[in-house]
C-alpha cells in the first residue's frame, strides 16, 4: 500500500532555530531586567536617606528624644536617642531606615543639644 497522503510538519533544522530565537530573546529579557532592578537601589537609597533627614529634622523641632520604631512606605524607621558621654546636655540621635528584608539601607546621627 502506497501512501498518496501528505503530513506537514516542521523540520529540525527549522525547530532549532525557533529554539535559538527564544533563547535569545529571554536571555535579553533577563538580561534587561536585572539591569532594572539594578537601578532602582539608588533610588531607594535616595527616598530612605530622605525619610531618615525628615525624622532628624521633625524630632529636633519637637525635641522628642524617645526610642521609637515604625513603619514609613515600604521602610522601617528606627529612632534612637542616647546622652552624650562627652556632653551630658547633649542626646545622639540616631535614625536607621531598613527595607523590606531588614537590611539597613541608611542610617544617620546628629548630635543635639537637649534643652
């Protein structure tokens, strides 16, 4: 018996090409998407140093001296405040902003005359 019919299909050299141009393409994806995320810790260094500057300046305004820990955005805020050793008029403050994962993003001090 004789086959008359015809089947259509692709051929390999043509499935592996297909397969290189997917390769490729999610290499590149990959590639510009690491590179996204990549950029974006200047940014977060940037708002936390921010929010961190903000609470320094808020906290010496209304001389509140207290520890305290909270949440701002996607940031945890944690204020610390210690006398001075050198200084026993003066308190450190201490502000530390950690991110999502609690690893310290920024953190600053000031040292402020406790009235």
């Amino acid at each position: 018996m004789v086959l008359n019919k015809k089947f259509k299909g692709n051929t390999l050299p043509e499935v592996l090409i297909a397969i290189v141009i997917i390769s490729f393409t999610s290499a590149l994806g990959v590639t510009i998407y690491i590179n996204i995320q990549q950029n974006t810790q200047p940014f977060l260094k940037l708002k936390a140093n921010e929010i961190a500057n903000h609470y320094l300046v808020e906290s010496e305004r209304t001389h509140d001296y207290f520890d305290k820990s909270f949440k701002e955005e996607e940031f945890t805020v944690k204020k610390t405040s210690t006398v001075s050793e050198a200084y026993p008029d003066c308190v450190l403050l201490k502000i530390s902003i950690s991110g999502k994962t609690e690893k310290k993003i920024c953190e600053i001090q000031k040292l402020v005359h406790a009235n």
